[in-house]
C-alpha cells in the first residue's frame, strides 16, 4: 500500500509510549504538535474544515482550550521533555539492574534441585528457590514476579485514570508519583545481602516501584490531548514552510511525518535520561572492579572443586567477595538513578503549569468512570473497527516486546556468567538504549525521504523483530550451535532488535493517532495503556509455569514469537486509508445521531 497523494484529511499527531520491562522501557512519553496558518498569517488550530479540532464538538471546546491555554507555551513543553527525562535513570534501572539483581540474590540463595547444593553461576544453570512454600525455577520467580508487578500496576493505572481527568489535582498527582518512582529506588543500595531475607526485600521493592509507574504514566498520558490542542510545538516560521511546501494534497503524510518528529523527540528524552543512568552504573560498575578476584582465581585454578580442599576455600571467598561486591554496584546505581529521578522532577515540577481537570459528572461515582468510558469504547467498535485492530495488535506487539527484552538480558547474564557478567552486563545495557536511539532517529531521517508507507515500515521492523526471537527459539535444541549461546549472537540481536523496536513504537503512536476518532483521544490512547498493563501479567505468568519445568530460558521465547506473529496479522488487517476516513466522524456524533434515531422511532418521518 503506497501513500496516497490525494487524500486530503488531516488528522493531528500523538505521542504516546510504554517502556518497562524492556523498554528500556521503557515509560510512556507523550506529545503533540499542532500549528496552522490561516490567510492571515495567524497562528490556528484549524485551517481547513477536515482538520481535527480536539476539543468538544459543541461548547465544551472552549473550555478545552481553555484548558490547553497554559500547556501552549514552549516553557510547559520543555518542562514535560525534562519530566519524561526525569523517569529515564530510573525506569533503566529498574528495567536492567532491578531484575539483574534480583536474579543474582536468587541464585545465591537458591539450591540445585534434589540437592543442598549451591547453583552454578555460569552456563545452563538449574537453580531453584522457595516461593509460597513451595520450590520454583530461580528465574521463574523473577518472571513471576513481573506477572504480580503488571497486575498492580493494571489495577492503579485503572483508579489512576479516573481520578486524573476529574480533578484540579493533575499536576499534584503526577508529581507525587514520580517523586514516590524515585524515593523507592533509593533503598536498594542497602540491600547487599544473599539471604531471603534481602531477596524478599528487593522483590516487594520491585513489585512497589512498578506498580508506582503505573500511576504517572497514565497520568502523564492525560496530558496527551490537552498538549494537542495546544501550539506550542513548532514555531510559526515551521507551520507555515510546511504548509507551503505541501499544502492540503498531502495533509495525511504531512500529520504523519509532523507526528514522527514529536514522537520520536520524546521518546529520545526519556531515553537520554536512561542514559545518564546507564553511564553512571558503566562507572560505578567499572571502577569498583567486581570481577577481578573472581576472574584471577578461575584462571589460575580453573579446576577447582572439592578434591582441592587447601585452596578451594580461597576461591568460594573470592567468589563471595565479587557477589557482594557486583551487587553493591548495581544496587548503588539504582539509588543514584532514583536520586536523578528526584532532582529532575522537582525542576519539571517548578516549570509546568497546573491546568484544570474536567468537571465530575452529578450523581456518579468518580471510581466508576473509567468504567463507563471503556464501556462506551467498546460499544464503538463497529464504528471505528481499524483502530481497535490495530490497538489490539500494538498491546500484543508491546507485550511480545517487553517480556522478550527481559528473557534476553537474563540469559545474556546467565550465559556470560552471573558474577563474571556483571560489567560486562552494564555495558551490554547500555547499548541497549544507545542502539534505541539511533534506532528511532534513523527511522525519522529515513521516513521523510522516501515514499514507503508507513505500514510498510511496520512490516519492516516486525519481520526483525520476529527474526531475532525466532533465533532464541532455534537454540532451543542441545544439538543447534546457535540461539543465542555465544556473545556475539546477543550484539547482534541487542542492536537489530532495539533499534527497531524503538523505531516500531514511534511508528505506533503517529499512525494510531490518525485512526482515534477527534474528541475522544484521552479515552482511545487510555484504552490502549490499560490493556497493555491489565493484559500484560498472563504472559510473564505463562513464560514462568514454562521456564519452571524447562530451566531452559529459550522455551519461554515461544509464546512471544506467537503474539508477534498474531499481532503482525493484526497489523495486516488493519485498512489504515479507511480507518483515517472512518476517524473524521467523532465518537460523540455518532452516539447523538443513533440517540436520534431512537429517539424519532420507526414511525416518525
């Protein structure tokens, strides 16, 4: 399917993302641009009749923009940039050294199974510890421990978007949960222990930090329409070059490559702040030398075991001392990054201004709305059936995605050696985020400049995405000498996969932006969060119940090949030229002319 020249609907751009698990994974980060020039030369939020005007389609657009007006500055916009920075050091932290922390306390604690026997920390490690009484797989436990994360976080996202379309407190409650993301990282560096004890510890830390991202995500998404009706993104001088070059005959790609620019700008800040405290934990990890003992004895006595008992003592020290010392260097990275979380917020906090939510409607229960408003969603899928497709495919895709990620560091970890790994580790997730932004920032450079449509390049990015999990699943066999057992095969696959990935979900945030009917973008782009993180603990849960009768990590790489293959289909499915056609008539028309029709009855004219 080629872009097509003559359409003339202009839907307006949106940014919105999901980053955790694996985002580097991410957060969501959020925004939109929106200018036009009228024949004045003025400055307009609709220039042409099939322009979007998000607000209300009867007098509530002038109290919508009315709320926009203190989002329409560049200092409110600058000021959510340096709030999507502010979660970066912390959300890559949690995404990386979090779990890698809590998967080296569990094999230290943990047993060989039918054994007291310590677990091995390098190669095909078979490791089991308690939970609820009962033995698990030591990375089962870490895998279900994301399931419990993604099923709070589900619910309070839930309560959260409620509460945050109906208050004058949205600035309140985003502010508290991010100061809160920040203040729970601050603990970690104390947690050096390898008892269960500790490990109980770091994983009720894990669980309380996730489901906290929860709530200023959703909340951050809430601003998402208020900053399209606002002007702040690009200047007058971009508007109106823009508008000369391609005027109305190519509105769509134009709103498509406007939106990729948004996009991926914020998606870039949040990820320079993972950054910067990636960089700080490279530093910390480096400096420390954790592997240094360790690596000293194993190349001296690379034998060593019980028959050696004069010098065998000396190495289960070395061994120790490098566990304890590698885990103080992640978890004291975790601590600065929360501290940056803090610092970071208090200047967006100190910048953006407060804006005033919408009025609670008489006689209903604030709790409930959310409720109602997915109700209503979903009584809108005939309507709008390409935006619920390609909704569907986008959460099956992101969930693919994040618990991929995961598998792939944790075995990364565990094939580099647990201990021997740790900086190694820091710089493999380093890259990560690196090989993320060029990822999104060649897909903008490159989307511009050719004429390939923009499902084309979502064929493109699934189709690697696809081939890299595939390859785990390849080495599933004892016999196959690929899949992911060599290092090399991890770079490869860091830098395909993140680098498309990122440029996947720019991709997803401008072209959904175009199917959501106008008016109701809040409700649609709210939808689509709360699947994701209502939905997103059963695959954790499955890859668990798999990697706890394996210990094998690839077999859990499966379920995630299926959801990308089910979700491709969906992206196929998807008729993007009819759904931009379907998004022009808004969600509120429609329910007032089929009110109307009941209304008349099958007897009146």
């Amino acid at each position: 399917m080629s872009r097509d020249p003559t359409n003339s609907i202009a839907p307006q751009s949106i940014d919105h993302a999901y980053i955790m698990g694996g985002s580097i994974h991410d957060g969501h980060d959020r925004s939109s641009s929106s200018n036009y020039i009228d024949a004045d030369g003025k400055k307009s939020l609709v220039a042409e009749p099939n322009v979007r005007d998000y607000g209300s389609t009867s007098g509530g657009a002038e109290e919508s923009d009315d709320a926009a007006a203190p989002l329409s500055t560049k200092k409110a916009l600058w000021a959510w940039l340096i709030l999507c920075f502010s979660t970066g050091p912390t959300n890559g932290m949690v995404n990386s050294y979090v779990t890698a922390s809590i998967q080296s306390a569990a094999n230290a604690v943990g047993h060989i199974p039918g054994t007291n026997k310590p677990c091995a920390r390098r190669g095909a490690i078979k490791c089991v510890v308690k939970l609820g009484g009962r033995d698990v797989d030591y990375l089962s436990y870490l895998l279900y421990l994301r399931s419990i994360s993604r099923a709070t976080e589900g619910v309070v996202s839930i309560l959260a978007s409620g509460l945050a379309d109906f208050s004058d407190y949205r600035k309140t409650m985003m502010m508290a949960s991010i100061y809160l993301f920040g203040v729970l990282a601050l603990p970690f560096a104390g947690l050096t222990g390898n008892d269960y004890g500790h490990l109980n510890a770091l994983s009720t830390l894990y669980v309380a930090i996730s489901t906290v991202s929860g709530i200023y995500t959703v909340i951050e998404a809430s601003y998402i329409p208020i900053f399209m009706r606002s002007v702040g993104w690009f200047g007058q001088r971009e508007a109106m070059r823009m508008q000369d070059q391609e005027r109305a005959t190519k509105s769509v790609n134009k709103t498509w490559i406007q939106g990729s620019k948004v996009s991926v700008l914020g998606l870039v800040s949040g990820n320079l702040g993972a950054i910067l405290g990636l960089l700080i934990g490279v530093i910390i990890t480096y400096s420390r030398g954790s592997y240094v003992t360790e690596g000293y004895f194993k190349y001296v006595f690379p034998s060593l075991d019980s028959s050696f008992p004069d010098v065998s003592f000396l190495y289960e020290e070395s061994v120790s001392n490098a566990s304890a010392d590698e885990d103080f260097s992640f978890l004291l990275a975790i601590t600065v990054g929360g501290c940056l979380t803090i610092l970071c917020a208090g200047v967006g906090h100190f910048l953006l201004p407060n804006i005033p939510g919408a009025p609670k409607p008489k006689g209903k229960s604030i709790f409930l709305l959310p409720l109602r408003t997915w109700l209503k969603l979903f009584t809108s899928i005939r309507r709008y059936p390409n935006a619920f497709k390609f909704c569907a495919g986008w959460v099956l895709w992101n969930t693919a995605y994040s618990n991929f990620l995961q598998l792939l560091a944790a075995l990364f970890l565990e094939t580099s050696g647990i201990q021997r790994g740790s900086n190694i580790y820091t710089v493999y997730t380093f890259m990560m985020v690196i090989f993320a932004c060029v990822g999104s920032l060649s897909w903008l450079f490159t989307f511009r400049r050719t004429k390939l449509h923009i499902k084309h390049w979502a064929y493109i990015f699934l189709c690697v995405n696809g081939l890299c999990i595939l390859w785990g699943c390849i080495g599933i066999s004892n016999s196959s000498p690929i899949g992911y057992k060599h290092q090399a095969e991890f770079w490869v696959a860091d830098a395909l996969f993140m680098s498309t990935s990122s440029a996947l979900r720019s991709l997803n945030r401008v072209l959904y932006a175009s199917l959501i009917p106008k008016g109701s973008e809040a409700a649609f782009f709210g939808l689509e969060i709360t699947l994701d993180l209502a939905t997103g603990w059963i695959n954790p849960l499955v890859q668990g119940a798999i990697q706890d009768r394996t210990h094998n990590l690839r077999f859990p790489m499966i379920p995630n090949l299926l959801l990308i293959l089910v979700g491709g289909g969906l992206y196929i499915w998807t008729d993007v030229d009819k759904g931009v056609r379907d998004a022009e008539k808004p969600l509120v028309e429609q329910e007032a002319a089929a009110a109307a029709a009941v209304a008349d009855g099958p007897g009146r004219p």
